[in-house]
C-alpha cells in the first residue's frame, strides 16, 4: 500500500526547513548545516513549479542550496509533513526556546 502524500507546498517545506535549521542552532550543530538549510529554505520559497513534480522528476538536487541529505529531508517531509529528526529536535529543543528568534538581537 503506498504511503499517503502529506503534499505540502514548496513555503510549508521552506518554513520546516527554517524550524529545523533553528532548533539545530539552538542545539549548537554545525553553523555551516544550519546555514545550509535557510539557503534551502529560501529556495524553496522561490519555486515557480509544484513541489510534487519537482520530486517525481528527480529534481530536488538541481535547485541551488540542495543537495541529497536536504533533498532527503525535503522528500520525507513532502510525504508525511515532518521528519524523524525534526521531530527529535522539537522534543530536545521546547518551543518556547524557539520564539526567542522571534525577538530581534535576542541571539545576537
């Protein structure tokens, strides 16, 4: 039985990769791959095509900021609207952390 599409847009997408990208700088990760994700994201948010062709063709690695370990990430997003690791990032990282972003040089 196949499994059944989440089909999230390409901003849902951008704005989970944002999250992901957050609660992994919040867990000190490398400052390279959180950068990584915003670039996706920002990506992401700049498609003209639906998501959904974008990954049946095979595509996702042609558009600038993605390679496989974020296509992969964009990819099961895609299919179930979230991510395993995502999902442990919001249990190690409480969402009240998260809103400090929200607050301009509050993590400066």
């Amino acid at each position: 039985m196949a499994e059944a599409m989440a089909k999230i847009d390409p901003r849902t997408a951008a704005s989970l990769l944002r999250e992901y990208a957050q609660r992994s700088s919040m867990r000190d990760d490398n400052p390279y791959r959180t950068k990584a994700y915003m670039r996706a994201a920002d990506s992401l948010t700049a498609l003209s095509q639906p998501l959904d062709r974008i990954i049946a063709a095979g595509a996702l690695t042609k558009i600038p900021g993605i390679g496989d370990a974020i296509a992969d990430i964009v990819t099961k997003l895609y299919q179930t609207g979230t991510h395993p690791s995502l999902e442990k990032l919001r249990e190690d990282v409480p969402a009240g952390v998260l809103e400090l972003f929200a607050i301009p040089g509050a993590l400066s």
